[in-house]
C-alpha cells in the first residue's frame, strides 16, 4: 500500500495541476475512494458508452425502462453493487447499486422500501441519473450532447418507483444546499465538502437517507452511497466509525453504532485527487 507522505504528494501535485491547468466539469466517472490511488479497484474509471461497457466485459441485464428504471442496465461479473445505466443511444446516464435483502439485520429499513430502495427480484436497488431520466429513454443525447456535457448535467436520485416523477434533482452548489435540508458535514481532501440529508444526533437510522454528496470549488462534482449492511463487493469502502465522524455533522448514534457501513464514492471528473473541497 502506497504511503501516506505519497498519498499526500500525488494528492497536492493533482491539487496543482488541475488548479494550473482546469480540470473540466464532469469529464468522467470513477468509482471508489482508496487510501492507493494505484491501487486495483481505487478511482477505477468506468465506460461511459455502451460499446466502451461491452468491451470490458460489461452484459446487458435489462432494456431501457424496465422495472421502473430509466436506462439501460449494464453489469459486469454480476457484481450489482456496480449498475452502470445508458440512454437509448448508448451514452451513460446514471448509475446503481444493488443491495441484497437481509431480513435478519433488518435491511432495507421497511419504511425505505420503494423510496429509495426500489426492489428489482431478490434485491434492492439505488439509483441516480446524471441526466433528466423523462430524456433518457425517449430520446437520449446525441453525440455532441454527450461531447459537450461529458458524464451529465445534473444529479437526480430516484426516491420512487416512477424514474421520473419521484426522482429527485441535487441541489448543484453547496449555497443551494443550505437552502434545503441538507447538512453541511466535513471537508475531506480527495472526497469533497460532504452534505447528508436532514441528519441529527439523536435520529433513527430508519430515516437515514443512504446517499451523500460532495461539492468541490463550490460545484456538485461527486455523491456517494451509505448503506448501513455489509456488502462484500470490492468496490464498496468500509468506513468504521472513528472515520464516519471525520464526515458527518452532527453524527447520528445510531450510524456509529451500526456492526457494518458499506459505502461507495462516485466522481463525475477525471481528477478526484485535486478535490480540496
């Protein structure tokens, strides 16, 4: 495992040269926060075509509209903790995460299912659009859409079995984020400026909205998902909690509580390790 004085050196010449030279607005999509930025499975950039997912190894699951979701779902190794979502024309348009039932720790919490865990067969599934899901399998973006916005131009997480009138639009900077009932967590150099929705000290884990965003010079370029279950696949983090409460303001007890939390960091830029928030 790379150092953490390396870590630090390859996150501030990153810092540097994106501060020099730009780095453009969601120019990519990479998946996983790793303490190795080299490392197998940390930052992985996913394809953001269809032909690009079919030529490493990503299988189509369902057509476009299935199962009340906008896209179409592409899987690799039948890994579902990795959902990659097209449009009708082959260009990416959001992402999944498949989370197997387990009754015997309670997951998903009952009042969460349908919104936002929507089930699809013996699994629940998040979902987040990077583009209006009413577009995405009507008529989807042509080519120079695609050139011009790269991986989207908006966030949208779905909280209903409707893709497009129950998916909810993400505030897109952190000053209209403080006008809503999100809650300014922490900084984390690599991550973003962290906001969690509507979360107190003393709240029930039942309510707790398994999605996180993260702004970075003062633009939504990156989310993440919690879920409060373990999940073994290995693009998912295991933050425990002395790491949570680097995060989240207030920390709710019931998350630091939690035997397991499984989390995943999704970048919409090419650069995480300039995101100095």
């Amino acid at each position: 495992m790379i150092s953490l004085e390396a870590f630090v050196l390859v996150s501030l010449v990153a810092a540097g040269n994106a501060f020099l030279f730009g780095d453009p607005d969601w120019n990519n999509l990479r998946v996983t926060w790793s303490p190795n930025p080299f490392g197998t499975y940390g930052f992985n950039a996913m394809p953001r075509t269809v032909d690009d997912a079919k030529a490493q190894g990503f299988v189509l699951e369902t057509g476009c509209g299935a199962h009340g979701i906008a896209g179409q779902r592409y899987v690799k190794g039948r890994d579902y903790a990795l959902v990659l979502l097209y449009d009708r024309n082959g260009y990416i348009a959001g992402i999944q995460i498949g989370v197997p039932k387990n009754e015997s720790a309670g997951f998903p919490p009952t009042k969460q299912v349908n919104h936002p865990f929507v089930p699809i067969g013996n699994m629940y599934f998040l979902t987040a659009y990077f583009t209006d899901p009413a577009t995405i399998c009507s008529h989807g973006r042509t080519s120079q859409q695609f050139t011009a916005e790269g991986t989207g131009n908006s966030l949208y997480i779905q909280n209903g079995t409707d893709p497009v009138a129950d998916s909810l639009k993400m505030p897109m900077t952190p000053t209209d984020a403080d006008k809503t009932r999100w809650t300014r967590g922490y900084c984390f150099v690599t991550m973003g400026l962290h906001y969690w929705y509507d979360v107190s000290t003393d709240m029930s884990c039942d309510d707790f909205f398994p999605v996180f965003l993260l702004y970075n010079h003062g633009k939504l370029n990156a989310f993440g998902w919690a879920i409060g279950t373990a999940m073994s696949s290995p693009h998912m983090e295991h933050p425990t909690s002395d790491v949570i409460k680097q995060f989240v303001q207030p920390v709710p007890t019931c998350l630091v509580q939690k035997p397991h939390l499984s989390t995943m960091h999704i970048y919409m830029t090419n650069l995480p390790l300039a995101d100095t928030c």
